[in-house]
C-alpha cells in the first residue's frame, strides 16, 4: 500500500489545470453568479433561518461528522478491500476519491481565500430558538475581497459540500452504470 501513495497524485497538477480551464471556467462562473443572487436576493439569509431549529441542527450534527470523516475513512476503507482482495479497480477508485477529495478541498480553499465570505453566527447560551433568532444579524451579505482577508476556515463554499460532491461526481463517472451506488453516493452529497 505505500508504495502505492503515488496513485494519489497521479496526474494531480493536470486535473487541476483543467478544473481551471477551458468549459469548466463556465462551471465557476456560473456557481459565483448563482451565490451572488442567492445572497442579494436575501434566500440564503432566510434558509440559514429556516434551519437554525432544535430539531434540524440535530439532526445536521451527524452529518457534519459524518462529512468530515467519511472522505478520510471511507476512502481508506474502500483502499483496504481493494487491496485485501487484490482488485485493481477498487484501489483505483480509492486513489481516484482521495485526488477527489484533495481537489475539492483546493478550490473551496482558493475561493475562500479570495472571497472571504463572513462566517455564520454562532449559536450559544440561548435557551429558545425565538431568543436565538432575536440575537441574529444578517452577515450573508459580508464578503471581504482580498487575498486572505476572511481566512480559509469559515464561508463560502463549504468545505464539506464542495469534497462531498467531488467525490461523489467522482464515483459516478467510474462507476456510471451501479445506480444503487450512484443513489447512495448522491444522498451522500445532498
């Protein structure tokens, strides 16, 4: 298996060349212009509210674990069985969700470094969602264009979703034809 950590950078710097050229530069563009309408038309303020009650955030809890160590341990996992059971495919597909991952972390940290979108308030010592929603202020609105002036941490766009759709894109294109997985992996990134 170490001598095998190379796969893992295998044509890296190209893939992300090309993540940053040609039609895909559309993709990014589109995914800015739809963020801005988003914010300035005040829906991502109002979903931030709608999702702020008791039950939803524990119920996101688990899934913002979740998202944070499946694409370690699900990856490791999946590079485990291939190869305990010398299956090629599989360790290739291992290798091919971690880039995944590596990459979809990148471009949500290059955005963030140059967007620096205000982080969402936290929430603490409230006892009722009425008193949390009094306490809040509207920070959908806060960006700091610059390099590095909001940090990488906080912001737009999430980390967890942008390697939760990468590797789930990047499942589906090696493994088009196994719906269930194709189902699985998308309810993963949803």
């Amino acid at each position: 298996m170490i001598e095998a950590v190379p796969e893992l950078f295998h044509n890296l710097p190209r893939n992300i060349i090309a993540i940053f050229s040609g039609r895909n530069l559309f993709w990014h563009a589109l995914a800015i212009l739809l963020t801005a309408v988003i914010v300035t038309s005040g829906l991502d303020w109002s979903y931030y509210l709608l999702t702020r009650e008791d039950v939803f955030l524990r119920l996101a809890r688990p899934a913002i674990r979740l998202g944070t160590v499946l694409p370690v341990l699900g990856t490791l996992a999946i590079l485990i069985i291939g190869e305990a059971g010398k299956n090629r495919r599989t360790i290739t597909t291992a290798w091919a969700l971690g880039q995944s991952a590596i990459v979809g972390y990148l471009i949500s940290s290059c955005y963030k470094a140059f967007t620096g979108r205000l982080p969402t308030p936290r929430f603490g010592g409230f006892r009722t969602s009425a008193e949390r929603g009094a306490a809040l202020i509207d920070t959908s609105h806060g960006f700091q264009f610059g390099f590095l002036k909001g940090g990488v941490f906080w912001g737009w766009p999430s980390s967890h979703t942008t390697i939760a759709f990468a590797m789930a894109v990047c499942w589906i294109m090696l493994h088009p034809k196994n719906k269930t997985m194709v189902f699985l992996v998308m309810l993963y990134a949803l």
